[in-house]
C-alpha cells in the first residue's frame, strides 16, 4: 500500500475535524512548506497519527504495512467528537482493517485512550479598563491574563476540570503569581448532570445575552446538579468569598471578608424562540447582619429572565432580580434589572464574525457581584457593545457605558466606563 500524501491528506481530514490542537512546526525536513499536503502532514504529527522516521523524514513515496495503517485508523477511532460523515469513513476504514486492529487489540486502543486522557484549552488576553467618575480622578487599567483549562478524563462518565490564572499590569510590568480559579469533578449521565469541587457560577439570567448576569458572575466550591435539558433544573449548594456590598453611600464599596454560605435554584427554559427562567438564591454571612432584616445576615434574591429570538440573528431579552432580605426604606435599593437587544455575536472560529448589542442596566441591591465589563455595581444607565472575530481564535470585544451613580445624591453622579479587549484562544 502506498503511503502516499493523499492518504495522509484524507486521514488528516477525518482527525483534524475533531482535533482541538494546533498544526505544530514542520516535523519532516522531506515535506516543504510549500507542498500542497503541508498543513495535513503536521497536523498528523501533531495528533500523534503519524510519527515519521529517526532521521527527520516523513517517506511520503514508500509502501506502508496494513499493520502501520492500522495502526492511524486506530488513533481516528480515538477522536470522539467527529461529524457524521467523518465516522462513517473511519468506521469503512474500521472495517476493512477489523483482523488487525483486532491484532492490535488492546494494547493500541489503551495507548490512544491515555494520550488522549487530558485536553488543553486557553487563552492569553490583554484588557483596557478606564472608568471615570464625576467627583473622582479617572482609573485605568491595563491587565494581561494567561489562563490553561486542563480537562482530564477520569472513565466513561467523569471528567475533571480546571482553570489556572496567571495575571500582570503592563502599566507597572508587574505580575501574579498562577492561581487556581476552578477544580472540580463533572459527571455526565444521560438525564443528569453532577458537579463536585471549585466551580463557576454564573446565575441565569446572564448565561445567553450579551451584557451577562445581574445577580452573580464568578465561582462557588460546593456541589451542583442539573437536570433536563430544554427545561433545565438546576441546584447548588457550597460556599462563596468574594461578593462586594456597601453598608453606606458614602463610603466605597467592601470586599466580604466572611465566606458566605450559599444556595440556589434555578429554572430555565430555552427552546427554538423563547428562553425564561426563574431563581432564588440564599447568602449568609456574619458581614451582611447589618444590611439584612432581623440582622440574621441572609440575603434573598430572586430572579427572573424571560428572551425572544426573532430570527437567528436578533433576541430581545430582559432580567429583574430582588433582594427580599435587604433592610432598605427605599424599594428601588432592592432590585437589579437590565433589558437588552442583541444582534449576532462573534464566534472564534469563523473569522469575520460579529454582534453587537445595546442594554439599559441597573445594578443595586439584588446584584452581589454582576457581570461589570460594562455597567458597574451602583449605577443605572445605557451599555452598548462589541466583539469581532479578526483572525480564527483571535476576537476583539469593546464595551462602553454611560450612565449615573444611584448611590450619590449630591448632583455629581455620572459615571463612564469603557472597556476593550482582545484574546487569543487556543
């Protein structure tokens, strides 16, 4: 059989679609970057389908055995997450190679299952921040990220999961140390899902439009379970430490130096135009005993969402979330809302690609730590914004608002808050 570029081009083909990884530099000195096979021979080798031979070449012109070409067979049948048409080559190529990778058995299968156990995904992103304040000097930030999301499989079901940051100001060219965001176990079964350890949490009513969550956007460490899937429940229990709240208008805002208790439960519906859903979610902590009723230190929110997908390219979409625990006189202190209307959106992997979208946001009581890149804690006002998809796994996003400090009472209240951003996804 003849190993040639056009067999290794059509293998490429059926393990690229399903490959998260990058062509790596050329590994074959007898394969130029100008041979029309280029792209799919190091893609190849950076699968692991293909190994070449000790002196640096690839041999594209010699005979190859039915043992060797089993062998790349095997590695396709590895690949999970290919289309229909791509299973159904390798499943023709499986069949006519069935005595010997049935030869190869085992010990092939398990070598491909171990190589391709852990996956890693991520990203390096640089971010401008400026917010500016009527009775305030203006604050910038320039912040660069560095973030790897390993997963690992664990069996047939569980797989583990972790996010690890490393961040720095390229104002000062200072840096952090790595930290690890999120580590947690997910098991997937077929009308259930389960989530154990450090884990993202991001309520609802953020988790399809553009200017994201009112209530709370970051991470909890505990359990959650979800079940359904157009109609999705889904509930939570664990511990959270980094919600910010104000014990007084005129004084800035507080980080919570207890780690609050914290339960949830949401429902959420999502099928072909419609997306609506409600949520109540429980803090406690000893810090909050000032600001709630009876000073028992619980906050009670509640939320609800309700969206419209007039076409594939247009939602209309709304949020209210209350604090009913909130020991406020002035009712308008309890609540969160924001009303968007969305157009597209940019995906990483089709170059070209853009959204944009245009929201009213108020974010007061019900929101302990709402998504911010726009609107900030204690304002009300107009957000629009921005993402485009300049080159594959690069996207640029920008972010502006203009609106009013609903704490300040003294005239000097506007606040502008703008906000760009590009990454790189890998």
């Amino acid at each position: 059989m003849k190993k040639t570029l056009v067999s290794a081009l059509g293998a490429a083909l059926v393990v690229g679609a399903a490959s998260t990884t990058f062509a790596a530099a050329n590994p074959f000195s007898d394969v130029p970057r100008d041979h029309w096979a280029y792209d799919a021979v190091t893609q190849l080798a950076a699968d692991g389908v293909v190994e070449g031979y000790g002196d640096g070449t690839f041999r594209g012109d010699r005979n190859i055995t039915r043992y060797e070409m089993a062998q790349m067979v095997a590695k396709a049948m590895a690949k999970g997450d290919m289309s229909a048409s791509d299973r159904a080559l390798v499943d023709r190529l499986a069949a006519e190679f069935a005595d010997e990778l049935n030869n190869l058995g085992v010990r092939v299968s398990n070598l491909e299952r171990n190589a391709d156990m852990v996956k890693w995904n991520g990203r390096i992103r640089y971010t401008y921040d400026s917010v500016r304040r009527e009775d305030q000097k203006r604050v910038n930030d320039n912040g660069l990220l560095f973030r790897l999301e390993p997963t690992a499989e664990v069996n047939d079901h569980w797989h583990v999961k972790a996010r690890l940051d490393a961040t720095g100001n390229t104002k000062n060219d200072t840096t952090s140390n790595v930290s690890l965001k999120r580590a947690y176990a997910q098991g997937d079964y077929d009308k259930f899902q389960v989530k154990l350890g450090k884990m993202g949490l991001l309520t609802p009513e953020g988790g399809y439009q553009a200017p994201g969550a009112i209530v709370f956007d970051g991470e909890f460490s505990g359990a959650e379970v979800s079940f359904g899937k157009d109609l999705k429940a889904v509930l939570q229990a664990g511990r959270v430490s980094t919600v910010s709240y104000q014990d007084d208008d005129d004084k800035p805002m507080k980080t919570l130096g207890d780690t609050a208790n914290y339960q949830g439960v949401s429902l959420q519906y999502d099928k072909d135009k419609f997306v609506a859903g409600v949520g109540y979610y429980n803090f406690g902590s000893d810090d909050f005993k000032d600001l709630t009723k009876n000073h028992k230190g619980k906050m009670g929110i509640w939320s609800a969402n309700l969206g419209y997908r007039f076409d594939k390219n247009n939602v209309l979409s709304g949020a209210y979330a209350h604090n009913s625990k909130l020991d406020a006189d002035d009712s308008n202190d309890k609540k969160s809302y924001q009303v968007t209307y969305a157009y597209k959106g940019a995906d990483a992997k089709d170059q070209g690609s853009w959204g944009a979208y245009l929201s009213y946001r108020y974010l007061d009581g019900a929101s302990l730590k709402a998504t911010q890149d726009g609107a900030l804690f204690l304002t009300k006002g107009i957000e629009i914004g921005a993402n485009y998809t300049a080159f594959k796994n690069v996207v640029l996003s920008a972010k502006y608002f203009n609106g009013k400090d609903i704490s300040k009472d003294d005239g000097k209240d506007k606040v502008q808050h703008l906000f760009g951003r590009v990454e790189f996804l890998f």
